[in-house]
C-alpha cells in the first residue's frame, strides 16, 4: 500500500507576501519623480518612455510619486519585481500621474536649437521638419514642427562671426540638436557644440545626418569619437541618444523616431516649467533688438510662459516699455503672443531696449511693472554695496593692479609709434550683431615696411549715423553700415571727409573689404608672406666697405631672390634686396631652417649680434 504523498505548497505566493510588507528604502520620504530615479541611479528618460506608453500622456518628473508609485519605478530600474505590486494598483497609479502630473509640454511647445558646422545638413533638416524653406536674408529662421505635441524649432547660423546668435538661442531653448554629417563625421564644431550644451546646462541628442550615405564604418567612427569626448552613446551602454536621419530616404519614419525622442528629452528638461510670481503675467528671452526704417526699435521675444499682449509692459533690465505692436516674422500683426512663440515686439527706445540674451517679465499694467522695478532696483542697490565692502577689502589689489595698467600703458605708448590707428564707426540693424562685427573690425592688421595698420572703433551701435557720429573723425578712416541705410546727405558728408562707407548684408564681405581698405590705408608697402627668419649670430668683414652677418636660419628659408627687413626688436632698420647669401665662402641658392649662412645688403651695414632678419615673399 502506497503512503499518501503531502500535497505540494507553492511558497512563492507567501514569499512574495512577505516582500510585499517590507518596506522600500527611502520610502516615508516624499519623492518627485525624477529625484527618485536619480537616486536610485535609475533612467529617467527610460521611466518616462515607460509611463508616455502606458499613459499616452507626457508625465512631469516633477511631479510627486506615490510609495506604491516608488515600489513600481523600483522594479523597473532593476529590471525585476522585486516588490510585489498588482497590475490593477500599477494601473490605478498610473491613472492618477496621468490627471494629475501632466508635463508642461502638454501646454507648451519644447523649444529646440539646432546646432552644428557648416554643411552638416541643419537647414535641410530644418525644412524636412517644419516644411518650409528658411529665410536666406535673416539670422533667425524658427517655426512650428506640426505633431501630436508640437515643437518650435529654431536653425542656428553656422558661421562663427555669428556665435552671439547662436548662443541666445541656445540659452532660450529646452533642448538641442548636435547634428553630425556622415560626410564629416564628428568635427571641432561638434565638441564646441556639446560644450555649449553643457555650458548652459541643456540636454542635447545626437543626431547623424545624410544617412543615406553612411556606412557602418562612419557610424562606429562617430560613435568611437563621441566616446572619447565623455559622450557614450545608448547603443554602448551609455546615456547619450543618437538618431539617424536623412532626408531623402525613409523621411516619415526618421521624423517620428527624432520628435519622440525630442518629447521624451524634453519632458527630462527642467527649462519646461518655468515659475514666475503672480504678479507677472508673462516671462520669457530677448533674442536680439534692432531698428527698422519705418516701424522704430524692436525686440525679437521668445515667450516662456504666460502671454503677452498689445498695451502690456515688457520689463528687463529695470527698464519697462508698453507694447505698441506685435509682429510675425513674416510681417503680419499680432493681438498676443502665446508660450514658445516668436515675435517682434514694437515700442521701444533707444534707451529701453533690451540687450540680446537677457530675461523679460510681462506685467498688465504700469504700476505692477514699476513695484518690481523697484524691489529690483533695491537688489541692485544691495549688490552695489556689497561690491564696495568688497573694493575696500581689496584695495591692496587694486593698488597693484593700478601699476600693472601704468606698466601696460606705458608699453602700449611705446607701441604707439610703431602702429597706425584708423577710426572707425559700426551701424548694424540688431545688436546681438554690433559687438562680432567690432570684434572682427578690430582684429585685422595690414603689415608694411614699418607700420602696422589696424582699426579703432570709436563707436558702435543699431542707431542711425548722425553728424556728431561724423564729427568724430579727427582724419580719413570707414564707417561699416550692416544692413543699415545710409542717408544720401550723410554719403556725401562722408565722402568729402574721405571716410570710406562698407555696406552690405554678409560679415564676411564686410570684413574683408574693411581688410582691403586697410592697404589703402597703410601707406607704405605691404610686406608679403613671411618665407624666413635668421638670428645674426657675428659680425663681420666682408670687404673693406661692406660688413656681412653670420646667421642661423630659425624658420622657414632663406634665398638672394626675396625681399628682405632687418629688425633691432620692434624697430624696423632697413629694408631691401638680399645682396649675397654664402655658405661659407660660397654662393648659395638657397639655405634651410636649421642652417648657417652669411647675409649681406648692397647699401646697409650697420649690423648687430641678435638682429633679426625677415625674409618676405610677394
């Protein structure tokens, strides 16, 4: 006879019971969602593509979690159940984030940038998203990609000289767009854009261009480079997205792919939930400020938050102005301006307008415009005093630093004689544009014989040339207008002072006329390429008039063909033809960089050991 078998008790039923009543670490603190992922060494964005599925609905990381919500993420991040939780109670919690933790992309566009080099494929990508050609005649090109949850897009300008724009909009957005060429792979215009993106603190995703074109190759380039810049990319394990793109092949499919992985990015942003107090009703970034001919000053405004309509007052840098018109870029008018919109808002002056890259907060009417002035004002006035007990605590420092700029313009008055200054005054119709072109301006040289010719910008702004802009003309020099009208009167004026005016609507061509103008300036010969440097090492007889120097050749080359200056420090000595070059005691065609030679001049003499000899090529 057979004893009864005892019926089989499945314990992970109590297992789980028992797991189910202890306590998750941390849980009787209160949790946002993203501090609890953080701390968990979690993936937010992993967690917020999870709930958008479940829920169909952006979720806020700020939002406060539940102690079950905590046990449900916990499983997630640890890719098991470790904590018992019941589909219905995961649903049921799921359904409260979702009517109570929505994320202000439901009401909000994102605000992305697209960075890049030139040639990466930024306004093609631009186009294929907004479905629009951008405006070849301005620096800002933004619109509206058309989706479930729509996103404002703004195409930076690749070109250096235009760096100031790029980064204002870059510090308005929610989020960028590094785009890598297949063509180029990753460049120096990629690492300057994920240092800017870290600079201002925004999240960014890779996104490789022309894909079309790549091969597997390229891909593990761009993937390996990426790497080696700290940015290791999801497909390696790491935390960083990177979305193919072309647009010319699967189009539809790669534009889903990238505007859900900008929503779940941007959903991580903690630029989307902007907080003001009540008393504003609006707040949002100066983009630039410029003037038009028949319309007056403007700022170019990027609502953040709230709304902003005509008669409102825009604030920003205590000073206040009431909105007379609001404009699109195309020129229509506007009643309001909503979040993540663009305007060009209109009743400034040349005293209130705003600086590009600054905040602006939007009041209904003047008195609550002037109270946060004034709480503004005694801030500043804080910061004031503050910054004199700092001068007096620091006064030791500043007596040195006094006789550092004594010894600095004591070598710049030395210098003085040798450089030939030309003045120069900048009109721009932005201001974000004013300081790069100055900057440019002042950067060039024109080296001769003896001088060196460079410009001095007296001044440099959006407003119009006025006679007491021209009375600031001691002697002949170059009034810069970049897409600023000129009035006929001032030409003419201009021109009988002989002040060159350079006009136009590309840095570029204004730089490198403004670079040609210099040789007119200059006077003397213009020194060409510098093919070689000698060091005069002796001294000594060549013939009974003639004394020869004994070099070594320190760069480059040496030949009796090229034109030739000698220098005693900054002092230029002579200038001329090379007479006779020797090694040794004979006739040379030519000496290296590393090489010893003797160097005569037909009519100069008076040589010195440690003299410099330069040697110039037309």
């Amino acid at each position: 006879m057979m004893e009864k078998e005892e019926p089989v008790v499945n314990p992970i039923p109590e297992m789980i019971e028992e797991k189910q009543e202890e306590k998750l670490p941390f849980e009787s603190e209160v949790w946002t969602l993203r501090d609890f992922v953080k701390k968990m060494n979690g993936n937010l964005k992993f967690i917020l593509s999870y709930m958008l599925l479940k829920t169909k609905t952006p979720i806020d990381p700020s939002v406060v979690i539940s102690p079950k919500m905590t046990k449900i993420i916990y499983n997630l991040i640890v890719g098991k159940r470790e904590y018992y939780v019941t589909q219905e109670e995961e649903d049921e919690e799921l359904a409260k984030l979702q009517s109570t933790g929505k994320s202000p992309i439901v009401e909000r566009n994102p605000v992305v940038a697209i960075l890049g080099g030139v040639s990466t494929g930024k306004t093609s990508l631009f186009s294929s998203l907004c479905e629009v050609e951008p405006d070849p005649t301005t620096n800002y090109n933004f619109g509206t990609v058309e989706d479930k949850y729509p996103v404002t897009l703004f195409d930076t300008p690749g070109n250096e000289l235009l760096s100031p724009i790029r980064d204002n909009i870059l510090k308005a957005s929610d989020i960028s767009l590094i785009l890598i060429s297949s063509e180029t792979g990753v460049t120096n215009d990629t690492e300057e854009s994920i240092k800017l993106c870290r600079k201002y603190n925004k999240p960014f995703i890779f996104v490789l261009t022309k894909y079309d074109i790549s091969t597997q190759f390229t891909i593990e380039d761009v993937i390996a480079k990426l790497a080696d810049m700290g940015c290791q990319v999801e497909q390696l394990g790491g935390n960083y997205e990177m979305i193919i793109y072309s647009t010319l092949k699967d189009t539809k499919s790669n534009k889903n792919n990238l505007m859900e992985s900008i929503l779940i990015h941007s959903l991580e942003s903690s630029e989307m939930k902007t907080e003001s107090p009540e008393s504003v009703k609006g707040t949002g970034y100066v983009l630039d400020s410029g003037k038009t001919k028949n319309l007056g000053f403007y700022s170019l405004l990027l609502l953040k938050k709230g709304e902003l309509r005509k008669g409102d007052y825009v604030s920003s840098n205590l000073n206040k102005t009431r909105v007379k018109s609001i404009k699109s870029k195309n020129g229509g008018n506007m009643e309001s301006v909503k979040e993540s919109q663009i305007a060009y808002v209109y009743g400034f002056s040349k005293d209130t307008i705003s600086n590009p890259g600054s905040v602006f907060d939007v009041f209904a009417t003047e008195q609550e415009a002037n109270k946060v002035a004034e709480i503004t004002k005694i801030d500043s006035s804080k910061t004031k005093i503050n910054d004199l007990i700092d001068d007096k605590l620091n006064t030791s420092l500043d007596q040195i630093d006094k006789v550092r700029q004594k010894i600095n313009k004591n070598f710049q008055n030395e210098d003085s004689d040798r450089y030939k200054y030309i003045p120069a005054i900048i009109r721009c119709d932005v201001k974000a544009i004013v300081e790069p072109i100055k900057m440019a301006i002042e950067k060039l040289r024109c080296t001769g014989i003896s001088k060196i010719c460079k410009y001095k910008v007296l001044d440099a702004d959006i407003d119009n040339l006025t006679q007491d802009d021209v009375d600031l003309f001691d002697k002949p020099g170059i009034v810069v207008a970049y897409n600023s009208t000129i009035s006929s009167t001032m030409q003419n004026k201009l021109k009988k002072q002989e002040i060159k005016l350079i006009s136009g609507e590309k840095i570029e061509d204004i730089v490198k006329t403004a670079e040609e103008e210099l040789v007119q300036f200059l006077g003397e010969k213009k020194l060409g390429r510098v093919m070689g440097m000698a060091q005069i090492l002796k001294v000594f007889e060549a013939s009974k008039k003639r004394n020869a120097a004994g070099c070594v050749v320190t760069y480059g080359r040496m030949t009796p063909f090229y034109e030739a200056r000698v220098l005693r420090g900054d002092n230029v000595l002579y200038y001329g033809k090379i007479s006779s070059l020797r090694r040794t005691t004979e006739e040379a065609r030519e000496i290296q960089e590393g090489e010893s030679c003797g160097i005569t001049f037909e009519d100069f003499n008076d040589f010195k050991v440690g003299d410099i000899i330069e040697a110039y090529s037309d």
